[in-house]
C-alpha cells in the first residue's frame, strides 16, 4: 500500500501526514483535469465509431431483410 500512495504522491494527486502511527491522505493540489479530458477525447472517439458502426449493421440487417423477402 505504501508503494501505491508514494507513487500518487509524486503525481501530486494526494499529500500525505503522519499522526503518530497513522497516515492521512488528502486529494493533493494536482487534481485529474488533463486526465480527465484525454479520457474524454477517447469517449467521443468511441462513441462516434460505435455509431457509425450501428449504422452499417442497421443497414446490413436493412438489406438482409429486403433480400429475405425478395427470396420468397
């Protein structure tokens, strides 16, 4: 555990004070803003293949069922 929080403690995303035997974490002054918008660019990245995607299988079911029905 130790080594997780030193880690986030050099990203300044927590600071830490020892109270005798205990350790208090607190958010740091660095919060995740620029993680947070790469994250979100990724999102919308996603999201725009995704639907283009559910527009070509839409149109591939489309098609299929017109050519079910042509078959009969």
């Amino acid at each position: 555990m130790k080594k997780h929080i030193g880690v986030l403690e050099r990203a300044e995303l927590v600071t830490t004070e020892n109270v005798g035997h205990v350790r208090n974490c607190k958010l740091g002054v660095r919060r995740l803003e620029e993680e947070a918008m790469w994250i979100e660019s990724y999102r919308q990245l996603w999201e725009a293949c995704f639907d283009e995607l559910d527009k070509l299988v839409e149109g591939l079911n489309r098609k299929e069922r017109v050519d079910g029905r042509r078959k009969k």
